[in-house]
C-alpha cells in the first residue's frame, strides 16, 4: 500500500485552516510542520488531514502503533503475547539457581 501526500497547494489549505500552527491544542510550533493523519493510515487510507509539529507527530504515532496492535490482536490479525508464547515458547530462558556444593559424606556442610 502506497502513502498518499499532500500537494503543496493542499498544504498550504491546511496551514491556512489552522491557523499556521500545529493541530494539537497549546503547541504553538510554526515551523517544520508535518502532514498527519487524524486516524491512522492503517484503519483508513487517506491523504494527511492535519498537520502536526515533531514533538507532537512523535506522541500521536506512538499512541497510534499501540492502538492498531491492539485492534490487529482482538481482530485475530496478530497474536496475543500469551498465544505467541505458547506456540513458539519463552524466547528468553531464564538462568537456573546455583546449586550449592554439598559434601559427598552425606553430612550437612553447616554442621561442625
């Protein structure tokens, strides 16, 4: 699935629309701003409807990669952590306890 991008005269619209600043209420970022989309490009593919500051592009993206994860597991797309573990078992082993060293006698080491 290609991305779709805004024109500049698209961009310019939305700039236009909100004022020249960021989306997100009190950001006043001006500069650098990046074309975002309000619902993630994975639910509904679209052109870019907002447009967005780093700082807060990198918030939002974060917030959307949990959200789709999720929809995907309780959609049956992905596997849940319990359901991944189960079929291809813990990929991290844990390390045994040190067994201490026992005398062969069969005496207890703490007795004198």
């Amino acid at each position: 699935m290609s991305r779709l991008y805004l024109t500049a005269r698209e961009y310019e619209a939305l700039l236009k629309k909100q004022g020249g600043a960021c989306c997100v209420e009190h950001c006043e970022e001006t500069a650098d701003l990046i074309g975002e989309h309000s619902t993630p490009n994975a639910w509904r593919r679209a052109k870019p409807d907002q447009l967005m500051c780093a700082a807060c592009h990198k918030v939002k993206t974060l917030r959307d990669i949990k959200a789709i994860w999720k929809a995907k597991r309780l959609n049956g797309a992905a596997l849940s952590q319990y359901e991944r573990r189960k079929r291809y078992g813990a990929q991290l082993r844990g390390r045994p306890f040190e067994q201490p060293h026992r005398p062969s006698s069969g005496e207890a080491p703490w007795k004198r």
